[in-house]
C-alpha cells in the first residue's frame, strides 16, 4: 500500500483513474446542463418570429376549444364505430372535457380564531403524484405532424416547479394500435430527445399519467386508418 502511494505521488494518476475522472465529469456536466435548460422558460408565442432567437425553444400552441358542440357530435359517432375527421379546435374541446387538471386537496378547516381576529382559511393544494405532474393537453396540427403541449407541475419532495412540456410526433400503428411516436420531446427548453434512453421512459409516464375515457379507448382499438391531411386529423374505423 505504501509503494502504491509513493508511485502515485512520482508519476500522478494512472490512465484508468484519467479516464474515469473524465467521465465523471462529462457525466456532471450533462446533468448540469439539463437541469439548467428544464428549468429556462419556454417562449410562448401566438405564432413563430420570422426571425428566431438562437437558444430560444418557442411554442405555439393549438387553437381554443370553441368547437365544443361539434365534437360532441363527432364523439358520439366514434364511439358508435363511425370514421371521423377532426380539426385542432375540436380536439382541444374533447381534451378540455376529457382531461381534468389534476384533482386539488380539499381546502383544510380554519382554526378557531379569536374573537377579534378573523379566520383565514388554507388555500387548496394540487393533488401530485410522483415527479411528473401532466395538465390538460393542448393540440396543434401542422406540417403533417400532431404537437401536444400541456403544462407540467414537476415534484421532488414537495419542491414544485411548472414548466412546459411540447412534443412533436405522428401516430404510428404499433401491432394492432396506433400510437403516438414522439420525434421531438421538450421538457422545459431541454431537448429530451436528445436523450434516447431518457425520451421513451419520459413519454411513457406522461402518457400514462393523463389516459382516456375507457369509451374512447375501445373504439380507438378498432381503428384501420390514422391521417393528417391539411390541417385535420382523420380517424377511419375498421
């Protein structure tokens, strides 16, 4: 042990010891930067600048949902087996009624107050659960691809932060189901999809966080067909 530390005080750390301080460091740094861009806001715009920022991640979300009444005609008829076709407008008026916020903890009683003094009741918190903590979706169709937005409460032992979350993707038969393939996925301003083995895990929870109507789930299981045409998104039932 002695020798060992001798030769180390002659000649310095070996390569491997190099090597792996190296990597360690690459590894911190990559961190680092992570969590520095998932917290950098993202840039929310009605429409994108004819001359972007560099290091800017700029969104631009889905029409209102002003379509209400016309989607709730159209989902009875998907749900009934019929093939559909939908704008953003009636998709975003399905996920406003389809996608509640995360539910919020009933407000705690007031304590007894004195008699001069007036009761001040705690305000409600958000119900999360676990880190990832999806709001409502919002849809936007455009250059033959479906961009899903929502805000995202993220939790780590009770210190939260919102950020937004955009992915731009396509929906892809996988087996006998169509699934939605993320080709782009922003947590925050970092570029998860960068990050293969951390886009997939991400996209899978977010997902599973905010699932549909047991209804719309049987009749997307017999769909044949999944399109974007223009700006609209064609469901063909079997």
């Amino acid at each position: 042990m002695a020798d060992k530390k001798i030769e180390k005080a002659l000649y310095g750390p070996s390569l491997t010891e190099v090597a792996l301080g190296a990597v360690l460091g690459l590894v911190a740094g990559v961190v680092c930067a992570c969590v520095y861009l998932v917290f950098k806001p993202v840039m929310l715009v009605k429409e994108m600048p004819k001359e972007v920022t560099r290091g800017i991640v700029y969104y631009v979300p889905g029409a209102e949902s002003s379509k209400g009444k016309t989607f709730t005609a159209k989902q009875k008829q998907f749900v009934a087996g019929t093939s559909i076709t939908l704008i953003e407008e009636e998709l975003n008026a399905w996920a406003a009624t389809a996608f509640t916020a995360a539910p919020a903890k009933p407000a705690a009683a007031p304590k007894a107050a004195k008699p001069d003094a007036a009761a001040k009741p705690e305000e409600a918190k958000p119900n999360l659960n676990g880190i990832f903590n999806p709001g409502v979706p919002n849809f936007k169709i455009a250059n033959g691809k479906l961009q899903i937005g929502t805000k995202c409460i993220l939790n780590w032992y009770g210190l939260t932060k919102e950020v937004f979350v955009v992915t731009t993707g396509e929906l892809v038969k996988s087996g006998d189901k169509f699934l939605y393939t993320a080709q782009t996925l922003y947590l925050g301003s970092c570029p998860v999809h960068l990050l293969p083995a951390a886009a997939g895990p991400l996209m899978s929870t977010l997902i599973d966080k905010r699932k549909a109507p047991d209804a719309i789930n049987s009749a997307w299981a017999k769909l044949s067909e999944v399109t974007i045409e223009g700006n609209t998104l064609k469901l063909t039932v079997q």
